[in-house]
C-alpha cells in the first residue's frame, strides 16, 4: 500500500467494508462484508470474541469470484 501511495498507482481496485457490531453478555461479535463499488461481495467475515475467556472464533465465508470478458 506504501509503494502504491509513492508512485501514486493504485494497485489494489476500491473495496467498500461493512460490518456490525454487537456487545452483550461479555461477548463481541463482529459481521463484515468486504464488497467493491458493484456489490459483489469480495468476502464475509464473522467474528466472535468471549471477553470473558478471551477465546475467538473467526469464521471466513467461502466466495466464488467469477470473472467474465465484460466484468
């Protein structure tokens, strides 16, 4: 990211991230949607976090990219 920001090239293409976030009974659980300015979803990602045990659990959602002549 640091070489593409010098050279002022943008390597990567825009992503939007979204996500929630829920704080109850000392566990935190975070849903994320990484998406690019279309919509299609690039990744989902779950996280759940016992503040308690410290113990996470981190679930990435399986995504199928198809790329076609036109997209």
């Amino acid at each position: 990211m640091g070489a593409a920001q010098r050279n002022h090239k943008q390597l990567l293409p825009p992503t939007n991230l979204h996500g929630n976030f829920r704080l109850a009974n000392n566990t935190l659980q975070v849903e994320t949607t990484l998406a690019n300015p279309y919509d299609d979803i690039l990744a989902q990602v779950d996280v759940n976090a016992d503040l308690i045990t410290k113990k996470t659990k981190v679930k990435l959602h399986h995504r199928t990219i198809v790329f076609t002549k036109k997209k």
